[in-house]
C-alpha cells in the first residue's frame, strides 16, 4: 500500500502531540505537515522535546489542501468547523477530527467508536473521533444498553487525569489546585453526553433513560476510570457472557474477570472492563488512557480501519505497569 500523505493541524496540544509521537512511526504514513498557529516556524522538538531525533518537521500555520489524503483536526472545540469551511480540501482527503464539532452524525462524519461503528467507518471519508470520557463510559455500557438491561437512571462517575483539560493553563490545571485534590466539575451536563446518548439510541432507539454522570477532576496526569451501575436480575456469569460476546472481535477492548486498575491501560490503546454484581446492582468498571483510547490513540485505530490497514498498526504500545 502507498503511504498515506498526512497533516496535522493544532499538532502544538496534548492530544496533538501524542497523535505525533504515533504517526511519526506509524509505517504507512507519510507526516508532511505539522500545523500551530502559535508555534509556528518552531522545530519539531522545540515544542514536543521528547521527540527530538524522531522527525525532521517544522511547525506551520499553512497547509497545502491538494496533495494529502489525511488530515487530522486536533483543534480546540468549535474551531474544526470554521478551519474546515476556510481550508477547502480535495473531495478524496479524509478528515479525522478530534473535537466535538461534527459528532452528531447529521454533519455528514461517522462517530469513530469502532467496537460500534466498525463497518461504518472501513473507508468512511470524515470520521468524528469520539470524546474521552465518551469513550470510557460507552465501552463500559454498550453491552448492557444492546441487551436492554437498563430500565431506570444510570448512575455513572468518572475521574480523568489533568491533561484532559487540555495545554491550556486553567486555575484548575494548575499542580497547587490539582494536586490532592478531587473535585467535580459539570454535574449531570457534561457535553459528552449528547455522543453517549447519540450511541445508546443507535444500539436500542427506545432507550429513553437518564445518564446520571458525575465527573470528577482527578490528581493524576493520565487516564480515566468510570464506575457504572444499575438494578440486575440476572448473574454475574449471564453478564461476563454477553460483555465477551460483544467485544470478541474488539482490537482493544478486553472483559478481564480480574481486577483491574489505571496503570494497567495508560500509555496504551487498551480499553478494560470489568465487572461485579454487588446488592442487586450489576458495577461496571472501564479504564482508559484519555489521550490515547480516549483521543490519538483511537484516532490511529479509526485511521487504519478508513484506509484499510490492520486495526493495531502503530499501536503496539506498551503500558505503565509501575
């Protein structure tokens, strides 16, 4: 297969810069643009020093729109649509955005969730790559959604590592507030919301019931873990056995019967769930790394899947286990 011509524009942030430290070994791209408004003119490894010695690219804020075949928007949200209408692309490039501007399928992408989406999105022309948290509280309930198990609210926490808030300083990104410290941030409103629902009415178009999410801000840089739960007739095995069922072809997304924690999915592509039936309740456990599952990462797989390519290449990662 030919190298896929590619370019990436708001590569200065976290989730641009990880995609970076994927597509500059990633063995059928071809990275020929790298774009910051604020960086530009920089080198490479003047803005991400960790990638000293990997690439040879200087940051731009232009991009030539007739010679690629990829384009990834890692823009902060509401500027992907507006760069999109100002940027006109050939009709054969396939855009890959990041933020939350065309999730909505009515925009014309696909929501890029391949353990839902995959056959949708096998050469799809623009993918929305789906939110983080998004990402981590799907994966813990699609199973339970398509087997119509959830008859009343759902109660779901999550608690995501700082660099989900973006490069961007904020009063609490800061490490003085960050640091041991937890608090909540958009209580029952959060935007990803609109996507998961979006999601749970694609598998059961009569799901009608409240997602009851509670974000927490967690003292850590990295991932994300959702606890889920709802009333449960049924046992702990029936669950096991429809959970491994829905995710038998899954790339990345693995049912473990043991526990697990955050270290075992940062720095890798992985999605783990696990499961208890505890005082009537069916508890769901998901953890992912926000910037790799929950952003670049899933972004590289969705990639794969649009040119053909093997789902896992390039994302042979390895995970931080202490």
């Amino acid at each position: 297969m030919k190298m896929i011509k590619t370019a990436v524009v708001g590569a200065a942030g976290y989730t641009g810069g990880e995609l970076l430290r994927l597509l500059v070994h990633h063995p059928n791209v071809d990275l020929l643009w790298i774009h910051s408004n604020s960086q530009k003119g920089k080198k490479l490894e003047e803005v991400h020093p960790d990638l000293i010695g990997d690439a040879s690219l200087t940051f731009t804020d232009e991009i030539d729109p007739n010679n690629l075949d990829l384009v990834f928007l890692c823009l902060p949200h509401g500027q992907a649509k507006p760069f999109l209408e100002k940027h006109a692309f050939v009709e054969e490039t396939k855009i890959i955005d990041l933020s939350t501007d065309y999730r909505n399928e009515s925009n014309g992408f696909i929501y890029g969730l391949p353990e839902v989406n995959r056959e949708k999105i096998k050469g799809a022309q623009k993918i929305a790559n789906p939110g983080c948290f998004a990402t981590g509280v799907q994966l813990a309930l699609v199973p339970a959604i398509q087997q119509q198990w959830i008859k009343s609210s759902l109660h779901v926490t999550g608690i995501t590592g700082s660099t989900g808030a973006g490069k961007k300083l904020s009063e609490t990104t800061h490490f003085s507030q960050r640091n041991q410290n937890v608090s909540v941030y958009k209580l029952f409103t959060h935007q990803h919301l609109k996507e998961i629902n979006q999601t749970f009415k694609q598998l059961t178009p009569g799901f009608d019931q409240q997602v009851l999410f509670v974000p927490y801000r967690g003292n850590f840089s990295r991932g994300i873990w959702v606890t889920a739960y709802f009333p449960f007739d049924g046992s702990l095995e029936e669950a096991y056995e429809a959970y491994s069922k829905f995710y038998q072809d899954a790339a990345y997304t693995y049912v473990s019967k043991n526990d697990i924690d955050l270290k075992q999915v940062v720095n890798s592509n992985k999605c783990l769930v696990h499961l208890k039936k505890e005082a009537g309740q069916l508890v769901i456990y998901s953890a992912i790394d926000n910037l790799l599952k929950g952003a670049s990462g899933q972004a590289v797989q969705n990639m794969n899947l649009a040119f053909g390519l093997d789902e896992k290449t390039g994302l042979q990662l390895k995970s931080t286990a202490f």
